[in-house]
C-alpha cells in the first residue's frame, strides 16, 4: 500500500457540514506489517463464550433485537445491550467521537457499507481475518463481501444488502399501457409516456441522491473511485458517470421526475396513490413497502432493473450494512462471536423472517426463499428477482474512504442540476473537485 508522510493518527472530529466527518488517517500496512487494529485480538471466541460478559452493539437495525435475545437465550452468561445512537451520520459522528475521546465506545457497531473505508483505513476497527473471517468467502454475495474487505483486511461482515430491482405500480402501468421497460432508454420513454398521459403523473422522484446517482454509474460500469491505501483516483467524467448523466439529464430536462423528496410523507402519498409509479432502489424496499403504503397492496409488482444495453443483466448495490469491531473493544473477542451468529449464523434465520433481505448465499439460493409469494404484490414470486440481482453486481466497485464526507456535500454539487442551470456533468465535476481538496487536505494524495 503507498504511504504518505502524514501523522500515524489524525485527531477525531466532527465536521461542521451535515453530520460529516473528518477522517482520520492512520498510516497504511505495507508487506509485513501488521494490519491496523488486529494486533490485541485473541481470537479466541469460544473461551470468551464459556467466560460470558456484556457486549454493547450500537445499531438501528430493529432485526438485531431478535437475534440479541436468541443470542442470549443460547449464550446465558452473556448480556447483549442494543443502543440505537441515530441513524446513519448520527451514528458515525457519535462512534467517532467516542474513539477520539476513548470513552464510550461499543463492542459492536453497524456500519453501512458506503462508509465502512473510512474506518478501515484508520485505526477504528478490529481486523477480523485473525478470527477466519476470511475463510467466509463465498458466505456472501460479491458485493457486500467486496464492501467488508480490503487492503487484505475483513473489517466487518454484511448482515443485508441492497442488489436493486424495478419497483413498479402494476396498476398504473396496465391503466396506461406501459410496458415494462427493460433498457434505460425504455424507461425514460415510459416516464414521457406517463407524464403526457396524466401530468400528475410521474414514472418516479428524484431531487438529488448521492446513493441513487452512485449506484446508477456503478451498474453502467463506471469505477470512478479507486483507492490504494492513502492514494486516491476521483473520476466521475468516466464512462460510466458520462452514461449515467446523459440519459438522466434527459429526464430532468424534460420534467420527468417529480420533485418530490425521498421518505417524505409527499412521497409516501405518491407510492400509494400511484402519481409516483416506480422506483429504482435497493431489495429491502420491498419490505418497506409492504409496512409504510398498505393501501397499496396488490398494486406493486417487481422487475429486473433497466440496463444500459439491452440483453445485460447487470446490476448494482443500493444500500446495505454490515456489523464491525471497534478496535477500542475490551470484549473482541466476544464480539465477533455475536458478529458471526447475527451474519452468518443462526441470526441470518431470524432476520430474513422478519423482513431482512439477506447477504448470505445460502438464503438467496433456498428455493424456500426465492419461492416464496408474496401477497402484497398480488402473490409474485418477489425474491426471485432480487435474488438473481445480487447475483449479478457488477464487481469491483470502490467507495472513498471519505465517502461519507463527499455523500454530504453531493446536494450542494450535483444536487445543483435538480434546481438550477447547472448539468449533471457539471455538477458531477463540481463533486469531484471538492471531494478531491477534502481529501488532500485530509492527507491523502487525490489523483484528478
């Protein structure tokens, strides 16, 4: 891995913008150092079983309460506290303040993936690879494995993911006589079609999304961030993001896209009365749906997500979390046996049954699983589809290892194109370049 001549250890603090963070940057492993973060792990989980303890796991993930209370019907002499510190940022801005003060830090914390480099890249989480983590290859599909492990490090393990899939309001789609676009191209003439056809109408929202606009250049092939220790390559005029932009512009452009902001009650009103017709998003929408727009039960149905030419069958990531180990842990050890229970145990069982869209490659191929019907999409065989997604994300995807950063800032670039002149590609460039000073004056050495 490349080094720089900065500090070992940068001070942990919170930026003034949104909830981001400064990155602390630890110097990287080269050939025969030990990685960051592993050299007190035991590696002894059984011992620490048979000796009991109480293990703190910081996560949102409403599942993990399941699995904490198998975890310690199976386990008596261990006591699982949950604390949900906020979602997301919240929960980042408030983990990293604990490891700068050395006080507070869990045994457990989630992390989603997009997030997951900033971490690993310093000090702040245990390397698993001592406790076999790296005999799970093949545990997980290809994306979330590809998230938790670098720099020959596995800094997590994924308890879902996120493959996307083209969710779809079958009622207005019939009602309209649209069909189901299979190409990029078929859906943006879908979206004309739909909007001509009742002006309230809209194929989908979009205000701006820093994982929607990330995840649509990754299916399109674009790696516009490649990292190599502290070395840094930002490209988002690449082919990829180049592809991303131009058919998105179009739908911009032309009023396409209804203004309406994502988790809104506005948005939760257009998914069930059908002025919002679909959405191009991760697996676990399913669920969502089915909690959040009951009304609308019978009208969605779920398809492959469009591709870039036709006849492919690529996909990409939308969301996801994995569960790491802060390495300032006092119960390492204990920890990762909760951690492999709730990923690639028991847990995962209990998880999928309460609505979880797995990681695991097991899960995905159950027929139990991918055969299941669904009643609320009018008994489709839902999990076949986002199955056969996971499957088939494109590999070699790359976040920065200061994504969270540049995630914040994306509204004020990119996000310029929903409610101004600006284009995507301009504001795509704007991105870039305030992405790549953060990250120089970070330490690290951002290539253009």
């Amino acid at each position: 891995m490349a080094h720089t001549t900065v500090p070992r250890r940068r001070a942990l603090t919170a930026l003034l913008a949104a909830g981001a963070l400064a990155v602390p940057l630890a110097a990287c492993s080269g050939a025969g150092d030990e990685p960051a973060g592993s050299g007190e792990a035991s590696a002894d989980a059984a011992s620490a079983l048979e000796k009991g303890g109480e293990l703190t796991v910081w996560a949102w993930d409403p599942t993990l309460e399941s699995v904490a209370r198998d975890f310690e019907a199976e386990h008596p002499n261990v006591t699982v506290t949950l604390e949900n510190v906020g979602t997301g940022n919240d929960q980042y801005t408030a983990l990293q303040n604990a490891i700068a003060a050395g006080d507070g830090v869990p045994d457990v914390a989630q992390v989603e993936f997009y997030a997951l480099p900033q971490f690993a890249l310093s000090d702040a989480l245990t390397d698993l690879t001592p406790y076999g983590a790296d005999q799970l290859d093949g545990t997980f599909t290809p994306g979330p494995w590809g998230a938790v492990t670098q720099g020959g490090g596995v800094w997590a393990l994924p308890t879902d993911s996120g493959p996307m899939a083209l969710f779809y309001n079958k009622r207005v789609f019939d009602e309209h006589g649209i069909e189901v676009p299979s190409t990029w191209d078929e859906y943006v003439e879908a979206a004309r079609t739909l909007h001509e056809a009742d002006p309230k109408a809209y194929l989908t929202n979009d205000v701006g999304d820093a994982g929607f606009t990330t995840s649509m250049i990754w299916q399109a092939g674009g790696q516009p961030y490649r990292v190599d220790g502290t070395d840094v390559t930002i490209d988002l005029a690449d082919a990829g993001s180049a592809q991303f932009a131009d058919t998105w512009q179009t739908m911009i452009d032309d009023d396409l896209v209804a203004p309406v902001v994502s988790w809104s009650d506005e948005w939760y009103q257009g998914l069930s009365d059908g002025s919002i017709a679909s959405l191009v998003i991760g697996a676990w929408m399913r669920g969502n749906l089915e909690s959040s727009v009951p009304d609308a039960a019978g009208d969605w149905a779920v398809a492959p997500m469009p591709q870039w030419e036709a006849g492919q069958q690529a996909t990409a990531e939308n969301g996801g979390s994995s569960l790491a180990v802060p390495a300032a842990s006092e119960n390492a050890d204990l920890a990762w046996a909760f951690l492999e229970y709730a990923t690639a145990g028991d847990g995962v069982a209990t998880r999928v049954d309460e609505g979880a869209f797995p990681a695991t490659t097991a899960e995905l191929e159950d027929p139990a699983f991918r055969e299941q019907e669904f009643d609320y999409f009018g008994g489709q065989k839902v999990n076949e589809v986002l199955a056969d997604s996971a499957a088939n994300v494109v590999e070699g995807w790359q976040y920065l290892p200061f994504q969270v950063y540049a995630n914040s800032i994306f509204n004020d670039t990119v996000g310029q194109a929903y409610v101004g002149d600006t284009t995507l590609t301009e504001g795509l460039a704007a991105w870039q370049e305030q992405s790549a000073t953060f990250g120089n004056d970070q330490g690290f050495t951002v290539n253009p």
